[in-house]
C-alpha cells in the first residue's frame, strides 16, 4: 500500500494532525462536536477526568473521562467546510497509522455526536425544545466533491424535494444521509425528530434580509411545507448534513442534536438559549455515560 504523501495528511511537529493538533491516543471514540469554541469547556465541565486540552485556531479538543465513559468534546467552528476538516481529521486519528501513513487493516468506527444550536421550520417545535435529526439534507455542496450514492427513496426524497422548492434555480445539488440508528434511538424521549436542512450561510441561505434581496424569497416557506411519507424538514442550522454525509462514508455513527433557539414560522427567538443549551449537555452526557 503507497503511504499517504506528507501534503496530503499533513503532521506537526509533536505528530498531531495539522488542524486539530491531536495525536492518537489523545482523542476518544466517543465524539461530541460543538461550533462554539467556547462551548467545549461547558460540556467538559461535567467530566470527571482530563487527559488533554489541545487548541489550534478554531479547533479546541478536550478528552477525558465522565464515570467510566472516555469522551472528546470538539469545537468545529461554522460551516460544512469545517466539518470537511474535522470529520476527516478524526477519521484519520483512528484509522491511518501515522508512523507508516497507511490505512490499518482494521477500521475503527466513532460514535460521533453534534451538540449545536437551530432554528426551527414547524410552528409545533417551539424555541427552547430539542431535534434530534432523522436526516441532514445538505443544500451547501460539500458532499458533491465525493463519491456518493443514494438509495431509492433518498433519490425520490430529494427529487420530490427539488420539485417543491424549486431548488434547482439555485444552482445547488442537494444530498442527503441518515443519523446512526444506533444512536438516534437512545435521544427518543421530550425530543422531536425530523429532517434538518444544511445551509451554507446563516442570512440568504437562510431566507434572512437585512440590506439584500433573495433570489428566492418563498424557498423558506416552502422547506417549511414541504412533506414526503412521514417525513418532515423541521429546522435548518449549517454542519449537520455535512456530518452526516461524511460519517456514512467513512463507517461512523453520527447523531446531531439542536437547541431549537428561534422559530422562523413565530418569528421568535430564545430569551435564554444557553439554558436551553445546558439542558441538553446534561442529558446527553447523562445518556453517553449510560451507554457501553
């Protein structure tokens, strides 16, 4: 097997990985990923045990340890194109020998979780609930730079979705991946569940106006109305699909997790988001603690 050229996964020079500036044995297989920099020390306020705290621009890791349960909580920054760097990093961290650059015979598979915030699409999921995400249907691209597949009722889905939204005069290729089932059947209880939608961009990607115009005005309602089967899309935010995508080709298990902080159908927003927030630190870590 031809190793890994040094330009392509790159190390520095205490051999961790160039962006997350993590060795190995520095990072769990249980993963929680946050945007927020600053948020990773309000999940890993509830360890028990550090083992590391590494930070690299954005880029903050810390690992340790809550009961008998080894976690890494990990702060990706905003966007797809940073989940692009993450969620290979990790893989790489796990499944590619750094001292020979070759991919192991055996490939360890991540339990990977994203604690963030979103904004919901269904008048019936108020600000200051939870979404667990069935799917992250992607409209930003990223996903369309590898080589993807879908099944039949994905390729229905995202046709019906395309023909509703009229999506395609923007230009965009929409993708869609599943949540690990492993993992999405452990976050059942006072939490919603649906399609999130990956924007890329948080005002005209998302239908917001301040001093521009949309070219597509009634793209928003229409995510809001639009249904498939059972299928819903119940709030937008901009890393999940991206999560998604990149875990199912790469064998983990993802979960993505929203604080719902505004609701765009009411018009309102969170008077206290970072309750809301906490609220579901807690009861996430109290489930992954729980969990072999």
């Amino acid at each position: 097997m031809q190793p890994i050229a040094e330009s392509e996964l790159i190390l520095n020079s205490r051999g961790g990985v160039y962006h997350l500036d993590t060795r190995p044995e520095e990072i769990a297989h249980t993963i929680i990923t946050v945007g927020d920099p600053d948020r990773v020390r309000e999940v890993s306020k509830h360890f028990d045990h550090f083992e590391c705290r590494n930070q690299h621009r954005e880029f903050v890791t810390h690992t340790g340890s809550l009961g008998n349960k080894r976690i890494s909580v990990v702060s990706t920054g905003i966007g797809t194109d940073n989940i692009d760097i993450v969620l290979n990093e990790l893989d790489a961290l796990v499944n590619i020998d750094f001292e020979t650059r070759t991919i192991k015979p055996e490939l360890t598979h991540l339990n990977i979780i994203r604690i963030g915030t979103s904004g919901s699409l269904q008048k019936n999921i108020p600000v200051d609930s939870w979404v667990a995400s069935t799917h992250g249907l992607g409209i930003d691209n990223l996903l369309n730079f590898y080589r993807i597949s879908h099944n039949d009722e994905e390729k229905l889905l995202l046709q019906s979705l395309i023909t509703f939204t009229q999506l395609n005069h923007l230009s965009t290729q929409p993708y869609i991946s599943n949540a690990g089932s492993s993992l999405l059947r452990e976050f059942v209880k006072d939490i919603h569940h649906g399609i999130t939608v990956t924007c890329p961009g948080f005002y005209g990607p998302q239908g917001r106006v301040l001093r521009l115009g949309l070219r597509a005005p009634e793209f928003i309602n229409r995510l809001t109305e639009f249904s498939f089967g059972q299928h819903r899309i119940t709030n937008f935010e901009m890393e999940t699909a991206g999560i998604y995508g990149l875990g199912r080709l790469l064998g983990h298990q993802c979960l993505s997790l929203s604080a719902i902080v505004a609701n765009r159908v009411t018009k309102e927003f969170s008077k206290d988001g970072q309750a809301t927030v906490e609220k579901l630190i807690q009861k996430t870590l109290e489930i992954l603690s729980a969990s072999h």
